[in-house]
C-alpha cells in the first residue's frame, strides 16, 4: 500500500526524499526525538500505529521499539503549514533516546 496521493503531493522533501519528523509525547507535549520519514516510513507508520522511521546512517526501515523495547505508539501525526516537516505524537513507552535517555534534549541547555 502507497501513501494517499494527495497527502504525497504536499510533502516537501529534502533532496533524498526524507521529511523531519518531530516527535512529541502526546498528553505532557515533551519533545522526545527527530526522526527522518519517507513516503514509506510514513505509510507504515499511518497504518501500523507504530513509529517508523528511516535510518540514513544505516540506509534501512528501523520501527522503535522492534530492538530496544522502547516503544511509539502513534497517537497522531500532524504536517505542518509548508508540508516541510511532520508532528508525530507519541505514548513512549521506556527511552526515546538511543543514549537510554527519555529524550534526545537532555544533554545541553544551550541557553
């Protein structure tokens, strides 16, 4: 199954044909993570419930959770106006950061 025509025609992709996606906990509104999602990652994820993303480091489908555990269950995904980056929010279940972290923004506080 491909994705919706019209919803296709309205991303804007980067030159590889991927679109950020913010990730965020849906009922707290904490941001967890940025994946990347093509068209495929996307359909997958519409259709699973399941977080897919694409792995540009490993060139492959990766679903959170299939290695760590750490879960996203996909509660809603949202575009934004330009169609240049998507809103996935989440109920993460353990960490969402590869580092075993809950989010990839505990490191530095910048300001």
């Amino acid at each position: 199954m491909s994705l919706d025509a019209a919803l296709a025609a309205r991303l804007k992709r980067t030159a590889d044909g991927l679109v950020p996606a913010v990730v965020q906990q849906h009922d707290t509104g904490e941001v967890l993570m940025l994946g990347w999602m093509d068209d495929e990652a996307l359909q997958r994820t519409l259709t699973t419930g399941r977080a897919t993303y694409w792995s540009r480091s490993r060139s492959e489908y990766w679903v959170k959770g299939d290695t760590s555990g750490h879960v996203q269950w996909v509660k809603e995904v949202r575009l934004d106006c330009d169609g240049d980056t998507l809103l996935v929010k989440v109920d993460q279940e353990g960490a969402a950061c590869h580092t075993g972290d809950r989010t990839c923004f505990d490191a530095d506080r910048l300001l």
